[in-house]
C-alpha cells in the first residue's frame, strides 16, 4: 500500500516563489514539493537546484517541475505568480494584471480536480483571495491569503528590536488591508503579558513618536525595500512557510492572514487581514479582538477601501 504524504504544489518560482520553496526545504515541511511557472525554465531550473540541497536538509522532500495536473493529489496550492509591485505602484495598482492571471490559474487547477487547501501571496493579497474562492468554488476555510502574516512580523520585529526583546515573545498584531490603510492595534499588543504601555514606563528616554515611528516603519516596509533592491521576498517567503507548517502540521496557531468576514468585526463578504486559528482544514475560526473605536474606525476605513476596489472586479467577472 502507497503511504498518503503530504504535497505542496507552487505556482510561481520568481522573487516570492523560489525562496518559499528554499525555505520549506530547509525547514523539512512536507515531503512533496511540486514547481510550476510561466517561464518553465526557471521552474524547472529551480527544482534542479533545490534538488542538489537535498544531501544538506533535515528531511526528504521530493521535488519536481510540474504541470497542473499534479494539483489533484495537493494538500496545498500556494499562489504566488503574477506581477509585483514596481518603485512608486501600491499593491493596489496590481489589481487588474494579478486578477486576469488568477483567472487562468484557479481554473487550470480546479479543472485537475484540486480539493486541498490554497495560500495566496500575491498582490493585492486580499483582493486576489476573494477572487480566488469566487473562482475555486472551494469553501471559505480552504482559501487563505497570506493577508498581514508579514506586517505583523515587521511589527514584532520592530517592537522586539526598540524593547530588546525577543520578537517570539512580542504579542502584537497588524490587521486590516495588506497595504497602507493597514492598522496596529495597539490595545492588545503585549510583550510577555505585560502591556506596551507598561514598558514604555521603564524605556529610558521614551517619546511616543518612537512608536508612531514603529509603525509608520511596519506599514512603508515593502516601499522602503523596493527602494533599495527592487522586490521583497525573504520575509514573506518564511512566513508562507509558517501558515503551510500550521495547516499540514494541524497546530491551531493564530496568525494574522486574509480571511473572509461573514458577520466579525462587523464585516462580511470580503477578505481582510485578522488574526485567526489555523489547522489542517484551513481556517477554524477568526480570532475577534476587541478594538478601541479608533482602531475600529480605522478598521471600518481599511474595510471600505477593499471593498471599492473590489466592486469593479466583481463587475468585470
Ligand atoms: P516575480 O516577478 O519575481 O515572480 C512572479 C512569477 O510569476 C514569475 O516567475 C512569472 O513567470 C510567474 N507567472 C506570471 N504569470 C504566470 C502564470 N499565468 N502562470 C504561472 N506563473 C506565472 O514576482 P515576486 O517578487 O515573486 O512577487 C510575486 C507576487 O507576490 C507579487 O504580486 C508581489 O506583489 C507579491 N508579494 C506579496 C507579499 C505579501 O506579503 N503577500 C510580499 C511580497 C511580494
């Protein structure tokens, strides 16, 4: 009898694709690793690459250039083809490219019969995991889109880094938009059970701009990296590999991704970075957090941003 292992098909081996596909490798997350691209020859290049670093990982992982019929058997479809963002465009300057290519993408793959999981990275990341559960047809749960996973790692980083403390143990979330109506929410963010507030009492010199600072930091990240060499990769890359880990490994962990809204926060029909409680079957639960009515308002404004510009894709397909 064939033993059941575990598959990770990738769709798009550039910036994103590849380093999510060294870091799942190095970090021996699943035994099957499948790369698909556009550009086949890189695809294809890759595999041959990762392969040779198999003498050097903690596990087996089988790895090959694919075709979407190797989707059927895939626990997980991670997304991350399609255009990025270029000096001075916002994420939401993608929206048209990305959808059109996704289009071609979900149908491709759920004509192979795909009924796992997807990840979607690319941008906008919550516009296009809307798209692709309209698309899929999949339930709601099986469609997770990378959403603030990476902000809320820049935040903890950023804290860590300003309190000199490990970032594993800053507790602190960004939600909303994976882009610049994105928010911190401040009245839950703890480093150790202790508030921030009580660590800015023994910070010497603080000033609370250092902390609008922080954010506007978490928040301008990806322009500020774009600036100096032309696409940001590794960061989302460990994270992707982090929400696989949750999902294959069933763990039930709390990461902030992009997660349709059917009624919390006062939101429904749409896809919006919050935290949530992530397993083997996708998404269990959103984590509701009880905002400030800043934070709400802020939320509520990130919301509607979304919103419009999803009403036009709506409208086109
Ligand atoms: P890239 O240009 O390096 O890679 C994109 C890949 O997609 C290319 O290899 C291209 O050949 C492939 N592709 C294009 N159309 C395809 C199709 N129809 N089928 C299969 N493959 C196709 O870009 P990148 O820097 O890797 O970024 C990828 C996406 O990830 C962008 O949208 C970017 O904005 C996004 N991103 C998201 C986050 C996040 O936090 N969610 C962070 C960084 C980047």
């Amino acid at each position: 009898m064939i033993k059941r292992v575990n598959r990770v098909v990738l769709i798009g081996t550039g910036f994103v694709g590849s380093s999510y596909a060294f870091a799942l490798l190095n970090q021996g997350i699943t035994e099957e690793l499948v790369l698909i691209d556009l550009n086949q020859n890189k695809a294809e290049g890759d595999a041959m690459d990762l392969n040779h670093g198999l003498p050097f990982a903690p596990s087996k992982t089988k790895i090959w250039f694919g075709s979407y019929a190797d989707c059927k058997d895939a626990d997980v479809v991670v997304l991350t083809a399609g255009a990025n963002q270029k000096p001075g465009e916002t994420r939401l300057d993608l929206v048209e490219k990305n959808t059109k290519i996704f289009k071609g993408i979900v149908e491709d793959i759920m004509s192979c019969g795909f009924d796992g999981i997807f990840i979607v990275a690319t941008n906008p990341v919550d516009i296009l995991s809307y798209v692709v559960w309209k698309f899929s047809g999949l339930p709601k749960e099986r469609v997770i889109g990378s959403g603030t996973i990476l902000d809320t790692a820049r935040f903890r980083f950023l804290l860590g880094d300003y309190f000199d403390v490990d970032p594993r143990n800053v507790h602190a979330y960004i939600i909303g938009e994976h882009g610049d109506t994105e928010l911190p929410v401040w009245s839950h963010a703890d480093i150790a059970g202790t508030s921030i507030s009580e660590w800015t009492k023994n910070k010497q010199g603080f000033d609370q701009d250092d902390l609008n600072h922080l954010f506007l930091n978490v928040r301008d990240a990806a322009y500020q990296i774009i600036e100096r060499k032309g696409a940001t990769y590794y960061g989302i890359a460990m994270g992707l590999v982090r929400l696989t880990k949750a999902i294959l490994g069933n763990e039930n962990s709390v990461l902030t991704v992009s997660a349709y809204l059917d009624g919390e926060y006062g939101q429904s029909d749409i896809y919006i970075g919050v935290p949530a409680v992530v397993n083997r079957n996708g998404i269990r639960q959103v984590v509701e957090l009880e905002l400030s009515n800043e934070e709400k308002e802020k939320f509520v404004h990130s919301a509607n941003v979304l919103k419009k510009t999803l009403q036009p894709v709506l409208n086109n397909y």
